[in-house]
C-alpha cells in the first residue's frame, strides 16, 4: 500500500500533520471496532476485524512515511493475505541502535489484541517480535498524534458537566423555599415575585397584594398548566374606553394592575398550576381568613350568607366613612369625570378603574387593597362554611369580598360585606389574591 493510498483510506489529504492522522486514525478504529461488536454473524465479524487490519497497516505507513522510515528499520508494511496457506515465518527483526550516549531504556508494552481471527492472522503470516516492535510505535505515535484530541475531550466532557452543575444550582436557587418563614418585616417571596406574610389568628401565609396582570399572564403563557379558556377579556378588558386590569400605555403580560375579568374556576387553575410548578400549596383564602386579614376575626360561626354585613361601622380603613378617612381605590371624582360614575362625596384616590397594585394604604398585617380595586374570589361556598375543596359544582355560587373601583355605597364598602357569583362567571370587578398553606413546601 502507498503512502497515498494510505491517506486516502484514513480521509486525509496528503500534507496531512500527524496529529491529523492520529485523529482520523482513532476516530475510524473506534467506529470498526464498534460496528464489530455489534455484528450478528461471524462472516460480518471478520470483514470489520479485516478492514480494522487495513486501517491498521494505512496508519503504520503514514506514520512511517512522516517518521523517516530509514530511522524506523523494524516498521515495515505488512500486505494482508487471506490465503489459507500460512507464507514462511519472516526473520525476527533487530531493535533500532541507540546512541552511544544514549543507554538503552526498555519499555514494557503488552501485545495489541488480535485484529483478525486466529486463522487468518496465521495467515497473514505475523509474528510476535513483529507485533510486539509495531506495536509500540503505534501507542507512541497514537499518543503523539491523539493524545491532544482526547484530552480536549475529556476537557470538554468536564465542562458541560460542569454547565449543568451551575444550571441544576441556579435552578434550586430560584426555588422560594419555606413560606412558614415570613415575617411582615420579612415577605416570602415566590417565584414570580409575589409576596407573602403570616396573619396571626390562621394557618396560612397571604399574598400582600391582589394577584397582578403579569402573574396570570405566565399562567396563560405555560402549556404545562393544561387549563384552556373560553377567552382571554382578561388582557383586553375596558369599562368604556379605560382599561381594566392595566395601565393605558402597557400590556396586561407587564403590567403590575390586578387581574380582572377572571372566574373562580380560573383563579382556582391558578393556584393549582402554581402550587405544582413550586411545591408550595397555594389556594384561595377561606371566609374565615379572609375576615381575620381584613380585621374583623370577631365575626360569628356561620355560612358566609348568614355573615353578610354582621359587622356594623368597620372599614377595611377604620370605624368612620368619610373622604378624609377612606384610602382605597373605589368610585372617586377621576371615576365620575371619565365614566360618568357616582363617586363617593369629595373623594378622589386618582384612578378611574383599578390601580396598580400596593398603590394605598396597607393595613395591619401589612396587606395593600384589602378594600377597594377588585372584588377577590374565596373559596367558600355562599350557602357553606370553609368548603374550599368542596361542592365545586358550577350551580353553586362562590363568595367575593372587599369591593371594587366602581362601588360608592357605604353597605358595599363594609368589612364584612360578601358578594356572591357562579364560578364560571367573569367580570370587570373581580380578581382574587392568593394564601399559602405555611409549611407546605421548602
């Protein structure tokens, strides 16, 4: 075989470099010496122990032609025979000489496996002083030549090992943790942001703010949330020509304004898409939470429809109704000169419909908008006590509190005021807020 030809069977050019050939050369003994092993049939087997041998002789003489054969007396070509006839034993080479200067050092090398069956490699007619002479160049050579080459790999092997390990670390790093650690010093904060302090008197830790735009919009933007929607007003929705749910100039996917026109059976999807995607339990909050948030845990025992406006003269702002006292976004003078609404007398809170959230007061428990903005969505039933969880059918209606921007009667504007929907309903007044079960994730 040529040094040409050699070339040509291990795909190189002929000014190939000898890391080039070392590269090619380890590259196809790997892939014949894969496909052998998966070959069913011995005839198979032999044909890729046969071209492993060419390959093997191909490099040998393009090794030794860019090795100065002259220097290399015992790397001489070998010519496969497939004759059944072994040719006579060839003389046993001599090791090259040394410089004087140089003592001998020897090198223990173990004999290359077969690349052929016995039978053909006796054929073939090699010899183990042959083998045990070849095969040394050929590990130095390979080691020369490949060495550079797996060790990049290994390097690069290390190196999306280590991507990943910063990958899986950034990810925990998002993860919220425990929401039972919240303070109202110190929120929990989630996922997407929202966050969470204790109200005493429950077991829950309660969003400060109503549920914003942008947080449903990653609910409606993740296929993984399995939930579809008849439509999507949620984005779109106006009361005449003012928006509903976001500012005039943004989009509902950024904007920090409460979500409106969402359902109970929507706000619900929320929460379960939310708590799967965390580890936390997230719900709606119960009547009975609800009450305690606001500041009015001295309600009775009974069904939200037998509480209905039970607490005479308490406001989620206080005891007294007047514009110097109200805080809260409900129908004010912006309301009545842009929509033709009834205000509440002399007050003015800026906004003709809702209000980017946190925008007034908080109380407390360090909660924003616990009056006024949106109605929020309870898990209750009307007719049921604390049944989140139960009787989810669409006949029976669902509890709202805490009024909205459009509202300017004093009976609506009570803390213990309920407002009753079916929970497929939607509407430009209603969104929800959201609790966490303490401890239920980390």
């Amino acid at each position: 075989m040529t040094t040409a030809a050699a070339l040509h069977l291990l795909g190189l050019h002929p000014a190939a470099t000898a890391e080039e050939i070392g590269r090619a050369y380890a590259q196809r003994r790997s892939e014949l010496a894969a496909s052998g092993a998966r070959a069913p049939t011995p005839g198979l087997k032999a044909k890729y122990a046969q071209q492993t041998a060419e390959l093997d002789n191909a490099f040998r003489i393009a090794m030794e032609a860019l090795l100065h054969p002259q220097n290399l007396p015992f790397l001489q070509p070998v010519e496969i025979s497939t004759s059944p006839t072994p040719p006579p034993a060839p003389p046993a080479p001599s090791p090259p000489s040394l410089p004087p200067s140089l003592p001998p050092v020897e090198i223990p090398v173990a004999p290359l496996p077969a690349l052929v069956p016995s039978g053909e490699a006796s054929a073939a007619g090699w010899k183990r002083p042959w083998i045990l002479a070849s095969s040394a160049v050929l590990l130095v050579a390979a080691a020369a030549a490949g060495g550079g080459w797996w060790m990049q790999s290994v390097n690069d092997r290390r190196e999306a090992e280590r991507r990943e390990a910063d990958r899986q670390r950034a990810e925990e790093e998002k993860r919220p943790g425990d929401p039972s650690r919240a303070t109202k010093a110190n929120p929990w904060t989630n996922s997407l942001g929202m966050k969470f302090v204790p109200v005493p008197g429950t077991t829950v830790v309660f969003c400060v703010h109503e549920t914003r735009s942008r947080d449903f919009a990653a609910f409606r933007a993740d296929p993984a949330s399995g939930y579809t929607m008849t439509d999507d007003n949620w984005k779109t929705c106006k009361y005449g020509e003012v928006p509903v749910g976001r500012g005039a100039s943004e989009s509902a996917d950024q904007s920090s304004h409460p979500v409106a026109s969402v359902s109970w059976l929507d706000a619900v999807a929320f929460c379960e898409w939310l708590s799967k995607k965390e580890g936390n339990t997230y719900r709606l909050p119960t009547d009975r939470e609800w009450s305690v948030a606001v500041g009015i845990p001295q309600e009775p025992e009974g069904t939200p429809n037998e509480l209905d406006g039970g607490v005479e003269d308490e406001y989620p702002w206080g005891g007294n109704f007047d514009a110097s006292s109200i805080t809260g976004n409900y129908a004010d003078s912006v309301a009545a000169a842009k929509l033709g609404l009834t205000p509440i007398a002399d007050y003015t809170d800026g906004f003709a419909t809702t209000a980017p959230v946190m925008s007034f007061t908080v109380n407390q428990h360090g909660l924003y908008d616990m009056g006024g903005n949106l109605w929020e969505w309870c898990g209750d039933c009307e007719h049921g006590t604390d049944s989140l969880g139960e009787n989810k059918t669409l006949t029976s209606s669902r509890v709202l509190r805490g009024g909205s921007w459009n509202l300017n009667d004093q009976s609506y504007l009570l803390s213990s005021n309920r407002y009753y929907y079916d929970p497929g309903y939607r509407n430009y007044g209603s969104g929800f807020r959201v609790v966490v079960v303490a401890g239920s994730g980390g």
